[in-house]
C-alpha cells in the first residue's frame, strides 16, 4: 500500500514537472530510451528542491547538561561568615532582626534575588545578604575544604578500639548521643571511622553505630536566642546553689576561669598552655596543695573514692591506649568537669559522660 502512494506521488510529480521538458530542435538529441522524460523531469525536481548537503562540521553538538558535583547542596546556602551574620525580616539592612545564621550555619534556598537571598533554616526564615553566603557546589567545596565532619553515636555504648577490627583492643567506651571528631586517614577500611574522643584517645569505631555529618549549625531565631539565655542563666544559678563555701568549691570556681585558654602538651601554665595533668596540678597549687605531675601519678599518688561519691573538686581518672591512665579531669558538680582536652578545644567543660572514667580521686576532704 506505501509502495503504491510513493508511486504515485512519483507519478504526480513527473506530471507537474513534465510540462516543463524543453522542446529539441532535432530529433537526434533524443535518446532512444522511453525513461528518459521521466528520467529528466526528476532530476529538475530534485533540484528544485535545493536540498544541502549536510557536512559532519555542520552538525551543532548538543549542549550537554551541567552536572552537579555536589548534589546534597542544591537548593541550599551556607554561611560564609567568621561568626555569624544576621536574619533580617525584609530584605533591607534597617529591617528587624528574625535571628542569626552561625559560621558553618546551613539554610534552604527560598528565593534568591540579586542582593539578598530568602532563607529558612530550623525555625527562622528571612533575608540574608549574599555577600555572606554560598551556594549550591560553592558551597559544598567551602564545606569539604573547611568543614570538620563528626560522628554521633546511635548506640547505647560504643567501643574505641586500637584497630579496624572487632577483635582490636578496645581504648573506651561511649555513649549515645555524644558526637566526636571525625579524623580523615589514608588507610581508613570501609566500615570503620576513626575519631577524636579528647587529647589522650583516638581510636576506630564501626561506622555501623555512628551517623557522619558536618557540623553544621542551623539559624537561630530571636527567640531561641532568649531561650538559651534563659536556660544558660538558670543552669549557672544551679551550679552556684550547688556550690558551697568550702574550699573545694573555691578551687572549682578557681579552675573556670581559664575555659578557653590553650591546650599545650607538656605545659602547666594555665593561662599560656597546659596539658590535663598540668591543668589540675596548677590549679592545686594556686591553694598550697602539692600533686604529682602526670595523670597516673596522680591517681596512684591520691587518695581514690568511688566513682558513685564524687564531689566537685575532685578528679577523674581515664585509661589511655596502653590500658594505663592517661587523661584526667576535675568534677565541677551538676554532672560536668571541666579539662584541659585536647589542641583542637583547650581547656572546656564536658559532660561527665564524655568519656568513661576509671577511678577517682580526692585531695581537700571536709
């Protein structure tokens, strides 16, 4: 059937053209073949139809589709700040402050505009300049140059071990919730990531029981700002009623004011650098009282209580990789202590459950 209408088309064709084959003079210039009107009336209308031929330099190649090379940034922002940068509630530098976007602080992209950009982020949404922000593949690059990666633990209690391997030694012990220090090295396995835990414990825990991120931060409104306040206030108000006059408590209050000074290995000095054992050695000897120099000396060199009976002032012992002590803190009461950790912190104050201690140990009795 497409065979015959082809045909036809054909024929109609030669039809049209047809009337257009010229007249010759003599018979001679004929060739003795009955196609060759055909022949001739399709030829011209082949080239009537002027078709070009189509040369490989001619063909345009298909603009191919930019990729992504970060695909978890795509509609997204991040912070590009030292500190923090405000979330204002126009896009306009005299409109009312919603809350703040951190360093390192994460948003969704609501819409972008020329100057600024409308973002949400936890709770808070409004306008940020784009002068401190970047997007999408600028974005993640800035976090995979400059953004530390932790690990959260999802388990009850997770082994620290010595090796990439479940029959490896284990270093410690940690619980849920807490979040360390992902530390990158060449020869990571899969399934295992070595973390961070303080200045005296590295160690490799099966990557099953930890979620990776970055540590990122989310915006924080007006209000939670309050909020924190709030609970910041009320958290220092427990502390002091937990506090008495005793001379423990003086060397507790005395050994917070140096939070945020440096961790320096081998150092005593509290404001300069010190290590942990040179922290709580230095802090003692502000009060006259006279400890030996290193963290197991110290534990094996004072007189040990209960882990269940602490009292503030008192210091916690912690095992290192060798299985003997290596890392001490100072219980400041309301279930915190307070060392130096480690070059990256300094001197912080950390839960009493960072970490598990070994053995404890007192130095001013009531």
């Amino acid at each position: 059937m497409k065979k015959n209408v082809i045909f036809g088309l054909a024929l109609a064709a030669v039809g049209t053209v047809g009337m257009m084959i010229p007249v010759f003079d003599s018979q001679a210039e004929i060739l003795d073949d009955s196609t060759v009107g055909i022949t001739y009336a399709l030829d011209a209308y082949v080239d009537s139809l002027q078709i070009k031929e189509i040369k490989e330099e001619d063909v345009v190649p298909e603009e191919e589709a930019p990729t992504c090379k970060y695909p978890e940034f795509e509609g997204k922002c991040l912070a590009y700040v030292e500190e923090a940068v405000n979330v204002r509630k126009e896009p306009d530098e005299e409109s009312e402050r919603v809350g703040s976007l951190p360093v390192h602080g994460i948003a969704l992209v609501v819409e972008k505009g020329d100057t600024w950009t409308k973002i949400e982020s936890g709770i808070t949404m409004g306008y940020v300049r784009n002068d401190f922000l970047l997007f999408g593949d600028a974005a993640g690059a800035y976090a995979e140059e400059t953004c530390p990666k932790v690990a959260k633990v999802n388990t009850t209690t997770l082994y620290v071990r010595a090796g990439q391997d479940e029959s490896s030694d284990c270093l410690t012990m940690i619980p849920e919730g807490e979040s360390y220090e992902v530390i990158p090295r060449d020869d990571d396995v899969e399934g295992w990531t070595y973390i961070k835990v303080d200045s005296d414990i590295e160690g490799y825990v099966s990557s099953d029981y930890v979620d990776i991120s970055y540590g990122f931060s989310h915006a924080i409104s007006v209000a939670e700002e309050e909020e924190i306040r709030k609970r910041e206030e009320e958290a220092e108000q427990a502390r002091l009623a937990e506090m008495t006059s005793s001379r423990r408590q003086e060397v507790v209050n005395y050994a917070l004011q140096f939070v945020g000074n440096p961790y320096v290995y081998g150092g005593t000095s509290l404001t300069n650098g010190t290590d942990c054992s040179g922290f709580t050695m230095s802090v003692y000897a502000h009060f006259g009282y006279s400890i030996p120099r290193t963290a197991a000396a110290q534990q094996q060199g004072l007189t040990n209580v209960s882990l269940d009976s602490i009292q503030p002032g008192d210091l916690l012992f912690y095992k290192g990789n060798g299985g003997s002590i290596g890392h001490v803190t100072m219980y400041i009461g309301g279930g915190q202590v307070v060392h130096a950790s480690s070059s990256t912190t300094g001197i912080i104050i950390s839960n009493i459950g960072y970490r598990t201690p070994c053995a404890a140990a007192r130095i001013i009795w009531d």
